[in-house]
C-alpha cells in the first residue's frame, strides 16, 4: 500500500513523527470491512482513526487521478529498491540511507556485493560482525522470496478455488501440498480438482483476472504466475482417483512412503491413480482420501499431522488426536486497541468479536517500556481498566477482558507492579529485548518471570519473525515444566509472520502438560481473521481442544485465571 510505502521513505529520510501517522492510517484502511473508496464517497474519510485532512486530501487525490504527486515525489528523491534493504535486519532507514549515499547500494543484490567485497565493515556505525550478517540476512531475502508465508498464500488460493468453484463441471476441489498441510511457509500453490471436462476447467483458469503468465496449458495440468507472484499449478483428474491423487499430492513425501509400505505389506499398491491389488491388478479404492486410508487399515489422517512424526503409528494404535478446530476458540487473548499501537477503540474491537462469534476477547495493550509500541504506563493502565468495565456495561452476552502485554526484563522481572496487575484479568509476559543473548541467560530469564504469580501466559514465546530473525533459544523442557507447575499457559501468536510457538515446540509443550493460548496479537480489526493460522499450527502440533485456554467458556476461564 502506498501509505505504508511512504511511511517507509520518510524514515529513510529521518523523518520524525510523520511515519507513524501514515502507518497508522494505513493501518486503518487495511482493516476495513469496505473499500476506502466507498468510504471517501460517504464523505467519512476523516472520521477513520488516524486519517487527518492532509493525509485524506491525499487519499482524494489517489482516488481520483490514480496516482499521488508527494508519493512520486518522494520517490524521485531516493530509489524505491531502498525499501528492501530496510527489511534487512539490522539495517533500518538510517543505515539503508548510509549506504546509499556512501556506497550507492539501492538493492539485494548491490547489498551483498558490497558486503562480499567489504565495503560496509569500513563504514562507520557497521563493522564486521554486522557486514556478516547482512550477508545472511540477504541469503535469508532470497529464500523468502521462493517460500511465501500462509498468512499470505491461504487468501489467494481461497480466492481461485471460490473462482473455479463456479464451474459446474466442477465436482471437487482442494489445495494439496504444504499448503494444505498449512505449513508456516508455502512455496508452488497445487490445486486439484476432479471434473470430465478438464478442457473449459483450465480455459477458466488460465484466464482468471490475477493471471499475468501461463508457464503451461495442458489437457490435465496448467501452471500459471499470479499478480502477487504466486505459481499456481492445477491438475484435473477423473472422480475415481481424485481421493487418491488428493493423498499423494498433499504429501509429506515422509508420510507417503510410510503408508507405500503398509500398501506392500497388504499386497496393495499404492499411488496417485489409486490403491490396487497386486495380485488381481483390480482397483479397490480412490475415490476419496477416507478409502484409501481405510483399505490401509488406518484411520484418517488430518493433512497437518502428515509430517512422519509418528502419525502414522498413532493411527495404527487408534492414538490420534482429536484436532482442534476454529470453532472451537471462544475468544482472542491477545488484541491491542488505539490506547498503544493498535489502530481500533475498545468498544470497536469488542464489536467485531461479537460478530465473529466469540464470546469475548482480552485488551492486552504494551506497557512503559516499551516506547516504540507507546506503552502504557501504570496510571494509563489503571484508566483502561475502567473504560473495559464502562464497555462492558453496553455489552451483552459478550466481555471485555483487561490485560497488558508486559515487556520480561532482562533479569525476570516484569516493567509493571504486582499491585497494578493483580487488578487485571490477564497477564501476558514477553521479550522484546536481548533476543541474542544465550539459551542460558534466556532459560533464567523465563524461569524468574514464571515465578511471578501475576503472569498467565508467555507470550510469541521465542520471538521469532519468520525468514527475518531467529527465535531465541532456551531450555525448552526446563522452562515449560515450570510453566505446568505454575499453570502459566505459553502462546501460539497467530500473526503470520511470527506463529510462535511453532508447530514442533507445540508439541513438546503440549507433552510437558502446558496449557496453550492462541492469541492474533492484532494492531487492526482485520488482524483478528488470524486465528486461523494459530489454530493451524496448534493442529500441526497435535493440539486439542482441552489443550487451549480460549476454548473456555467465559465463566470456565475467569475460573482457570483465578488460580
């Protein structure tokens, strides 16, 4: 979006104050449940938080020429490739700035020939150990450019799988492959569909609206390149095999070659076609994913347990989870409002709740110290508190829960008192600071912090941000024990780009007996769609419903809380 975009030039600039109001009307417009366009014809642009008169004459001018004189403007004034080096860790707008005027550096791949040949160690403010690694981070660029987040991929391929759904010919379809598996990251989209008229099936297809290249036309497979991208490739089989053919290509390859054997064993061969008889060569199942695995003796297997990580032989024993699902959730936990960083009212996020359903949701805005995100401090908190109570009262079956995001100090301790936090509902704890120091340091860092009575949940619990920083490291058996011990839950952070805890670390907490949360960690009201992708990953991590704190009712919660 142009807004944010121009966010990002004015801090490259040294612009102060002026970014965080365009982002913030960015924000704004991002989350609306309408086009912005139909908001400016209402002649209610001013009334969106955030949006002022210079920045909705701007969106005025937009809409109605098509393009914005101080946006070209700024782009004249410094290259637009800048923007990628500030998503390089470590470099931000005044170093992307330093470099450009030093070094004339203005992309990826100018970036790392200059740190290759270096030339950044001799700048001043860089250095070695940052020129190497800036080095990986630009490795770290380039594999995200193949492998796109979910949270990215999933509203796409819903978007053509709805569009071809409109084809009666149509019989069945599905996404296969990682995204299926709702991997964190996605590559290729793979898209299967079962129809006898494959033929008008690909012609709609391969002339959708989003379409910018065909790499392929065939009788039964097309590939395509998307506006946003994305590859996409199709394959069109015949309803006795579309359930086979959904098994195999939904894959893991792991879990593939585990069930192959099985087949051997049965005297059944097993592939994309279906699943046949060695012996007679007669076909005996294909049709949909129940029968092939029935035929194999197994039960059905969800598409995110098919890793190789012992799914396959919980089956066979009659061990498989009971996944949970997005109905299931009775609420948000972790929501900010315009009080800190977020773009929305109290009283607007509560609403947007209701309609989707839930029972409540939980304020949890940052507190003091964390300056970036305008925490709150102590009387700030206080004052919510009683705002929440004040919402409530216009409520009906529905809650506002009081929390805070509290920023664990390097030492364990929390950058709020006990005896404010003991008035809120919920307590979520989190590291914003000292992500590279040692598992060490950070086990001792967590385990004081979960001493602290007040604290209900960890929050995005490793702080990784995918395919940009590393999660830090730490006891993870040592510290969830002693999270059971004080029933303190861990959080899956749905926000696309951190799902933290992942799927694998889920687990293990779900084996030492810690009670999960999964929280959106929203700034905006269209954030909070993302607990879906929390829930992806608590079902890759064999998570049912018991094991989720926000499967609770309201009443169940307050009690669990009140330990």
């Amino acid at each position: 979006m142009i807004l944010f975009q121009i966010a990002e030039f004015l801090e490259i600039q040294g612009v102060q104050f002026k970014p965080r109001a365009y982002r913030r009307a960015a924000q704004t417009i991002e989350s609306l449940p309408m086009s912005v366009e139909d908001v400016y014809n209402e002649g209610k642009l001013q009334e969106l938080p955030g949006i002022g008169v210079s920045i909705a004459k701007k969106i005025e001018e937009y809409l109605k020429t098509g393009r914005l004189e101080y946006y070209e403007k700024l782009k004249r004034e410094l290259p637009i490739g800048l923007l990628r080096l500030t998503s390089v860790p470590g470099l931000g707008p005044k170093r992307a700035k330093t470099l450009y005027d030093k070094l004339g550096v203005e992309s990826l791949e100018e970036l790392e020939l200059a740190a290759s040949e270096h030339k950044i160690s001799n700048l001043e403010g860089f250095g070695e150990k940052l020129e190497k690694e800036i080095l990986e981070a630009v490795w770290k660029a380039r594999k995200k450019k193949e492998r796109k987040l979910l949270g990215f991929v999933l509203p796409i391929a819903s978007e053509i799988i709805n569009e071809l759904k409109k084809i009666k010919e149509v019989k069945a379809i599905s996404p296969a492959g990682s995204l299926r598996r709702k991997k964190d990251t996605v590559g290729d989209v793979d898209v299967l569909v079962s129809s006898l008229h494959a033929e008008k099936i690909m012609d709609h297809f391969t002339s959708l609206e989003m379409v910018t290249e065909v790499l392929a036309k065939g009788d039964t497979k097309s590939s395509v390149v998307l506006d946003s991208g994305l590859q996409v490739d199709l394959q069109v089989v015949n309803k006795g095999s579309y359930g086979s053919a959904l098994q195999y290509f939904t894959g893991s390859k792991q879990h593939n070659i585990k069930l192959r054997k099985i087949a051997i064993e049965k005297n059944l061969k097993l592939n994309e076609y279906g699943v046949f008889s060695k012996i007679s060569k007669e076909k005996i199942a294909g049709e949909s994913e129940e029968e092939v695995y029935s035929v194999l003796g197994l039960p059905f297997i969800e598409p995110e347990l098919r890793e190789d990580r012992g799914e396959v032989e919980a089956a066979v024993d009659g061990r498989l989870p009971k996944l949970l699902e997005v109905s299931d959730v009775k609420g948000d936990l972790h929501i900010h409002s315009n009080w800190s960083d977020g773009t929305a009212s109290i009283t607007e996020l509560a609403k947007h709740g209701q309609q989707m359903g839930y029972e409540y949701i939980c304020i949890t805005d940052h507190t003091s110290t964390l300056r970036i995100a305008h925490g709150l401090s102590e009387e700030k908190i206080l004052e919510q508190i009683n705002v929440i109570e004040q919402v409530n009262n216009d409520l009906e079956g529905f809650e506002v829960l009081s929390g805070a995001e509290v920023n664990l100090m390097a030492d364990g301790s929390l950058d709020v008192s006990n005896e404010v936090l003991q008035k809120l509902d919920v307590v979520i704890a989190a590291v914003h600071t000292g992500f590279k120091a040692d598992s060490d340091k950070m086990t001792k860092r967590l385990l004081k912090g979960i001493e602290n009575e007040n604290i209900d949940i960890v929050g995005h619990p490793t702080g990784r941000i995918i395919d940009e920083r590393e999660g830090y490291t730490f006891d993870f058996e040592e510290v969830f024990d002693a999270a059971k011990d004080a029933g303190v839950c861990f959080e899956i952070n749905a926000f696309p780009d951190r799902l933290d805890l992942n799927d694998i670390n889920t687990r293990i907490a779900k084996e030492r007996g810690v009670t999960l949360s999964i929280g959106t960690d929203s700034h905006t009201l269209g954030h909070m769609r993302y607990m879906e992708f929390g829930v992806a990953v608590a079902r890759r991590g064999w998570l049912e419903k018991e094991d989720v704190i926000n499967t609770l009712s309201i009443t169940d919660l307050k009690r669990r809380l009140n330990r």
